[in-house]
C-alpha cells in the first residue's frame, strides 16, 4: 500500500488539498499535478492527479473520517456505560 501510496503521491496531494483548505487559493488541479509529479515528463500529470490520486486520497479522507468517527461512538458507549 506504501508503494502505491508513493506512486500516486497521495500524500503531497492532500498536502496541497489542506494548504487551499487553510489559505482559501484554489489551485488548478494541472499545477497540482505538476507540483506532484514533478519529475515526470511521459505522462499527463494531469490526468494521473484526476484518475488516479484525487480518488485515492478521497477514499483514503473516507477511509479515516470512518474510523474517527467509530472511534467517537465507541467512546460515547463506553462514557453511557459508565454512568
């Protein structure tokens, strides 16, 4: 998972998703995928950022709000069981 992870630089991705998040500059999803792929010169980089890490790291965002939340509720039990 780690390797497909780097492949797809699915971390540099978010990086950038959380930087427009806290700055309020959209960035155009070509510079994005410019910036993740920036050693990469024989694909469309911004093709690779839509097809492949936008859905990842979407998935990887779900994936984590899941367990946050499951992590919530199970607390809330355990708190309900302690009264």
């Amino acid at each position: 998972m780690v390797k497909r992870w780097e492949r797809n630089a699915i971390l540099p991705y978010l990086d950038l998703q959380i930087h427009q998040l806290e700055t309020g500059v959209e960035i155009p999803i070509h510079i994005i995928g410019d910036a993740i792929f920036p050693d990469t010169s024989d694909i469309d980089t911004t093709e690779a950022t839509r097809k492949t890490s936008r859905p990842l790291a979407d998935r990887v965002l779900q994936l984590a709000w899941m367990i946050f939340h499951q992590a919530i509720r199970d607390e809330e039990t355990k708190q309900a069981g302690k009264k």
